[in-house]
C-alpha cells in the first residue's frame, strides 16, 4: 500500500496525452463562465477560452441560451444588442475588446443595450411628461 500523495492524482491527470485543460505554461485552456442573462432564471454556464474577448462571450451566451430553449424569449439574438456586466447592479458595460481572462471574475451578467437605455434615460414619453410637467408655473407657496 502507497501512502497516498497530495497533488498527485491532479499532475497525473494533466500530463496525459488525451487531456488537454492545462496547457505548457501552467494555465487553464478553458474556462468554465456564469453568464446571467436578463430577466431569466438561472446562470448559464459556457465554456470558453480564456483568450476570447467579450463579444465572443457575449455571443456564446446568446447562442446558448436560444438553443436551449430557456424563458422568457429574447426580444433579439443579435450579440450586438447586448452588454456584458459584472452584475446586474453595475451600470458599466464591459469593453467588448477585453479578453475574458484578464477581467478577474467568473460570473457576469448580460443584458441587452434598450433595456439599459430605459433605466438610464427613460421612456420618450416619460421624458415628455416630466419636460411638460417642469414646464408648468407653479406660484410660490406663501
């Protein structure tokens, strides 16, 4: 009986020739990402390279989540539609150029860039009803 090693199994594991998650440098050649898209359930979880940037994430999370058939239906799958955020309380959309390993998290949410124009700026015709309510001479309280 071998006494058992610590790490062993893990260095056995990445040096056999059929598996490839590690490559020569010690890094990871995929990663496991949770993507929330707006309005749904649950994450999605898509498995990407870290050397693709986040439109290509943003366009594998939009694919995935058509072909699964998740609810509610998105409005459009055209990745350009929508922003990558690091949740959904962030206002800041993430640079569509960046590289998925260089942000330093693996959870994300994704929305769609009318949805963030409503919770900016508002309706058209909210606008309009507060410009024409500000319009309006109130006399000065006495």
């Amino acid at each position: 009986m071998t006494p058992f090693r610590s790490g062993l199994a893990c260095e056995e594991t990445i040096r056999r020739p059929g598996i490839s998650w590690m490559n020569s440098v010690g890094r990871p050649t995929k990663l496991l990402v949770n993507v929330t898209v707006e309005r749904s359930l649950g994450p999605i979880h898509v498995l990407i390279s870290p050397e693709n940037t986040v439109a290509e994430l943003i366009q594998a999370a939009v694919e995935t989540y058509v072909r699964e058939g998740r609810r509610p239906l998105l409005a459009l799958t055209d990745p350009k539609g929508f922003e990558l955020h690091y949740s959904k309380f962030t206002l800041e959309s993430l640079d569509p150029q960046e590289k998925v390993v260089n942000l330093g998290s693996r959870n994300f949410f994704v929305c769609s860039r009318l949805s963030k124009a409503k919770a900016v700026g508002g309706d058209r015709s909210e606008q309009k009803e507060r410009e024409d309510a500000a319009a309006v001479d109130v006399p000065p309280l006495q």
